[in-house]
C-alpha cells in the first residue's frame, strides 16, 4: 500500500511537470507564421524524403524536429509515429525521447490519462533501461576485471620469466668470470715460469759469453806479447856482409802487363739475371717501332754494361743520342751489335 502510493505520488509529480512543459510551449505569433509556414514544409520535405529513402534513423529524427514546431494535435500524431518506429527498430534512447515528448503534447493536449500512460510506460522503459545499462556495466566490469587479472597474470609471468632469465645470466656471467679468472692465474703462472726459465738461461748464456770474452782477451794478450817480441828481435842491427865478388849489372826489367779487368760478383749476377728480360723488351720495342722505349732499354742497361764491357760506351752513347732514331740504318745495325754483345755476356 505505501509502496504504491508511492509510485502513484511520483507518476502525478511527473504527469504535472510534462503538463507545465506543454503549457510553456511556444506558440507562433503571428509576426512569424510566414516563415514557420516556410519551415513546416521543410521539415515535411525531410520526412518525406526520409521515408522515400528508408532511412529510419533519419525519419524519426526528421518526426521529431518537425512536431516540435507544430500544433499540439500534428505534434502528437508525429510523436505518436517516431516513437512506434523506434519501438519497432529497437532504438532505446530515440524511443524514450519520442515517448517522453508524446507525454508531454498529451498533458499539454489535456488527455491526463493517456498522458499518465504514457508517463508509466516512460518510468519503466527508463527502469529497465538502467537496469539494462547497469547490467551491461556490471557485465562490463566483470569483464574488465578478468581482463585486468589476465594481464596481471601475464604480467606477472613475464615479470618472474624475465627475472629467472636475469638470475640465469648473473650466473652465466659468474661461471665465465671464474672460469676466465682461472684462465689468468694460469696463464699468469706459465708466464713467470718461462720468464724464470729465460732468465736463468740468459744468465748460464752471459756467463758463458764472459768466459769466452776472458778466454780471448788472454789470448789477445799472449798474441800482443809474442807480437812485441818479435818486434824487439828485429830490431836488433845486423851487420852489412861485404861481397867478395864484383856486383854484376842488374838486366832490364821486362813491362809489367796490365792487370785484367776486376768485376763485381753482384754486378754479374744482377746483369745474368735482368739482362734476359730488358733484351726482351728492347726487341719488343724494337718491333713495335717505339723508339723511346728502346732508349730507355738501354739506359737501364748501361750501368752494368759498360762495368762489363766497357768498350761498349760509344756503342750506347750512340744509340742514346737524340737524333739516333732518324738515322734507321745505323739506328738498326747499332742496336743488332748491342744485342748481340749482351747477348756473348750472358753466355
């Protein structure tokens, strides 16, 4: 009983103040009943082509903009239909917004009844609304919350894999540094045993090498004094022998014939082993008609050609003047003598 006297006090509070709504509404003055009538039949247009279109959303919308500017009996019938075709598309909130505006043209219209009606059937949409909404948060929540344990939980193995994996690496990390400390005391006690090891080798090798310098200083010194020993005896006069025959006159000495050319052993054996190939080259040049190439063959066999064969010099000197290639028929024959006499040396 109190329960429902109750509900019935709050459906009348709310019946009064969709009625007080209605009665604040609006009416056109007659300074603009032109351009209202010029904006009903645009709103009339849109809802014609909201429906030509199919397009729900748009025609509830164009229902409801155009019964907000019309006459309470219009308005009701445009209410009337947006709120029978959000039912039927299932649109909560367009529903709820066009039965709440029926409530109100129907208490501003004077039908309390129906009005009251309506007011009932908007107070338990609304109810089951938020019951619906509160249910779809609690489910919402539900839902964050098992997807906030799930991430803890990832979170957390992750968090204990990677803290296993760090302890696996200090523990790498110690087994190398031991191991790798190991490796240096060995490597330290190797190095002061050959180091050890050298220096007594070193000190047995100097001592040797002391005994050897001795050994020899006194040798030196038993060869100085038999040196000055020797130097003292001959320095000791003889007396002149006279001769007892006559001194029979000397014959002519014969000329002393001239020594034989001395050549450097290196010299040789760097000609025998460049000469083949810069005699290659002079050919080559030679066929080629390259006569700078031919004079610079023959510079760098000049050296050890004239210590050689020193009468060989005018012969290179001749080849090696600057008008000696325009001279071709001497040019030729000098450089077939050239070849030839470093060719008699490498044999």
């Amino acid at each position: 009983m109190v329960r429902s006297g109750v509900r019935s006090r709050a459906v009348l509070i709310v019946v009064s103040f969709l009625l007080l709504q209605g009665l604040c509404q609006a009416q056109p003055s007659p300074a603009t009943s032109g351009s209202l009538k010029e904006e009903l039949l645009q709103y009339r247009a849109a809802v014609a082509k909201a429906d030509s279109l199919g397009d729900d959303t748009a025609a509830i919308q164009a229902r409801m903009a155009f019964a907000a500017i019309s006459k309470p009996k219009e308005a009701q019938d445009l209410y009337t239909q947006a709120a029978a075709l959000a039912d039927s598309l299932g649109l909560e909130q367009e529903g709820i917004a066009a039965h709440e505006a029926l409530a109100r043209t129907l208490a501003a219209r004077g039908d309390h009844r129906r009005a009251y009606e309506e007011a009932m059937l908007l107070a338990q949409r609304r109810a089951v609304h938020q019951a619906a909404e509160a249910a779809t948060g609690k489910t919402r929540l539900v839902e964050l919350e098992r997807l906030a344990a799930a991430e803890r939980d990832s979170l957390s193995k992750a968090s204990q894999a990677r803290l296993r994996d760090a302890e696996d690496r200090v523990d790498q990390a110690q087994e190398n540094a031991d191991t790798w400390m190991w490796v240096g005391l060995a490597v330290l006690i190797l190095s002061v045993t050959v180091l050890t090891i050298v220096v007594f080798e070193n000190r047995s090798s100097l001592q040797r090498h002391r005994e050897e310098v001795a050994a020899l200083r006194a040798e030196v010194s038993a060869l100085n004094a038999r040196y000055q020993n020797r130097v003292r005896e001959s320095a000791i006069p003889v007396p002149p022998v006279v001769p007892s025959v006559a001194v029979e006159q000397k014959p002519a000495l014969a000329p002393i014939p001239e020594s034989p050319l001395v050549v450097d052993p290196m010299v040789v054996a760097m000609f025998r082993k460049q000469a083949p190939e810069r005699l290659a080259a002079l050919h080559e040049a030679r066929a080629r008609g390259d006569h700078e190439k031919v004079q610079r063959v023959v510079r760098t066999l000049k050296p050890q050609l004239l210590s050689l064969d020193p009468e060989c010099e005018s012969l290179v000197l001749g080849l090696l003047a600057t008008d000696a290639p325009a001279r071709t028929a001497e040019w030729n024959a000098d450089l077939e003598v050239l070849a030839s006499r470093v060719a008699a040396l490498l044999v």
